[in-house]
C-alpha cells in the first residue's frame, strides 16, 4: 500500500438470508474499529437487523459462562441499545454457526484480491472493495439459494429496521489537562483551547477519520481540529489565545534612562 508492505484488517458482515454482505478494511480489530465496521455494514444495507451474532472478539463478547449465558462488552450493548438489534454470540469451538462469515472472508481473499494487488492507500483499498461489491459479489448467484443475491435481497430488504436518525459515535475518549500555555496534549503533538480553560479537565474525541473534538465539563464542544503528526507542528486556532495576549502587559521605559545611566561613568 504506497508501495510499502501493511497489515489489513477486514470486517465482513453478512445478511442470513440473502448472502449479501459487506466487507472494510481498517488498520486494526480494536472496539472503535469493530463498530465502525458494523455500522458500515448496516448503511451499506440501508437498515438493520433484528439479530446480529457475533464471534468472539473482545470488542463483543467478555466471556461466555458455564451456564451458556454471555457476558458482553458494554461498548458493544449500547451500539445494540442505538440501532435497536438483539446481540448474539457464536458458541466457542463451534465453526457451523460462523461459517457464513468465514466463507465470505475466503471469497474475499480469492476473487477481490485476484483482481487487486497494489492500493494507494486505505481510502483508496475501501473504494475498490465497493466497487467489487455492487459489480461483482451482488451480481454472483450464491451457491447454496442458487439465486442472484442482489436479486435475493430485495425480499430481505423489507425485513430490515430503519437506521437511527443519528449515527452512533466510535470515536476515541478520553480526557486531558490543559496545559498553563492552553494547549493540550494528544498523540505526540499540541493542540491549542480556549484559555480560559487553562488548569481544566477537558474531555477528548478522537474520530477515525482524525477529527479531535475537545468538550468543557458541560459537554459543549470548545475547539475542534485535525488530527496531525508532530512534524507538522503545533496546531493553533488563534483566537483561542486572544485572552492570554490581552493580559500579556509588557513595561516600556524611555531610553533617556539608559542615556543618563551611561553618562555616570
């Protein structure tokens, strides 16, 4: 990618009845990159399922108990909790009940990657894998319904709950002192607050697009900037420093001082 080697990471998710089913690429598996793949997979159908099972992943499932109850990631109870779909867990040690997706994960890797080999960047890998999707994966006639699964689809699609009318939000959170200098810290690099804030506890929201959302105590969003790499220097919105130069006074002397001092000698 870019001409260099990297590890990718796919989410593949698929409807049980049609086949359909949508696949992205994303830098790692974490909680917020999980999710993202879900809610992905989701808009790609234009709605929701009611059941989503799901494997094992810690993003998901904690811990399954020995009374066959399942113990789930509370990040992953208020995604279900937004988009209205029951949660359910594969059984460990039990391949038939994920089988769909491991297929689709096969044909991924056996027909996309066939055709593509060299991407630009990740952008660019998750525009060619919808492409593939809508020309070829939707057009193919799956094996066990021995139907068109776009065709397929369309008995299914009415089944689906409507999206939720706002997004569900996967990024990063966390929290941040802002520094006497009113910037604050984040990945390696500074980003500047109002001053007024200067001493405070703000909290932060690392988006996957790189969007950093910086909110006071009463959750009212207070700056916003992109995220960028130390080499590409501070980020500074100025007017968030206009106070702290306001009560920046400075002592001017005359020079007639300097001259009489110099006289002495």
């Amino acid at each position: 990618m870019g001409g260099r080697l990297l590890r990718v990471h796919f989410a593949v998710n698929t409807l049980g009845y049609s086949r359909r089913f949508h696949v992205w690429a994303a830098p790692c598996e974490d909680a917020e990159h999980t999710y993202e793949g879900l809610i992905r997979a989701f808009e790609h159908f234009g709605g929701v399922p009611g059941e989503v099972w799901v494997d094992n992943q810690k993003a998901a499932v904690l811990a399954h108990g020995l009374d066959g109850g399942v113990r789930f990631n509370p990040g992953f109870l208020a995604l279900a909790a937004h988009y209205g779909f029951r949660p359910k867990a594969c059984r460990p040690h039990r391949p038939q009940t994920k089988g769909k997706d491991e297929r689709m994960v096969r044909y991924v890797k056996e027909n996309f990657f066939q055709r593509h080999r060299a991407f630009e960047s990740l952008a660019h890998l998750n525009q060619l894998l919808q492409k593939w999707l809508a020309e070829v994966a939707d057009e193919r006639v799956h094996g066990t319904h021995k139907e068109v699964v776009r065709e397929r689809f369309e008995a299914e699609r009415a089944h689906l709950a409507p999206l939720p009318p706002v997004r569900f939000d996967t990024s990063y959170r966390q929290t941040r002192r802002v520094a006497l200098d009113a910037f604050i810290d984040v990945r390696g690099n500074r980003y500047s607050v109002p001053a007024h804030l200067c001493g405070q506890t703000v909290f932060i929201h690392m988006a996957l697009d790189g969007t950093l959302k910086v909110f006071d105590s009463e959750g009212t969003v207070v700056a916003e900037h992109q995220l960028r790499p130390k080499r590409t220097g501070w980020s500074v919105v100025p007017e968030h420093h206009a106070r702290l130069w306001q009560e920046l006074k400075v002592e001017t002397r005359s020079l007639t001082a300097y001259a009489e001092a110099a006289s002495w000698n």
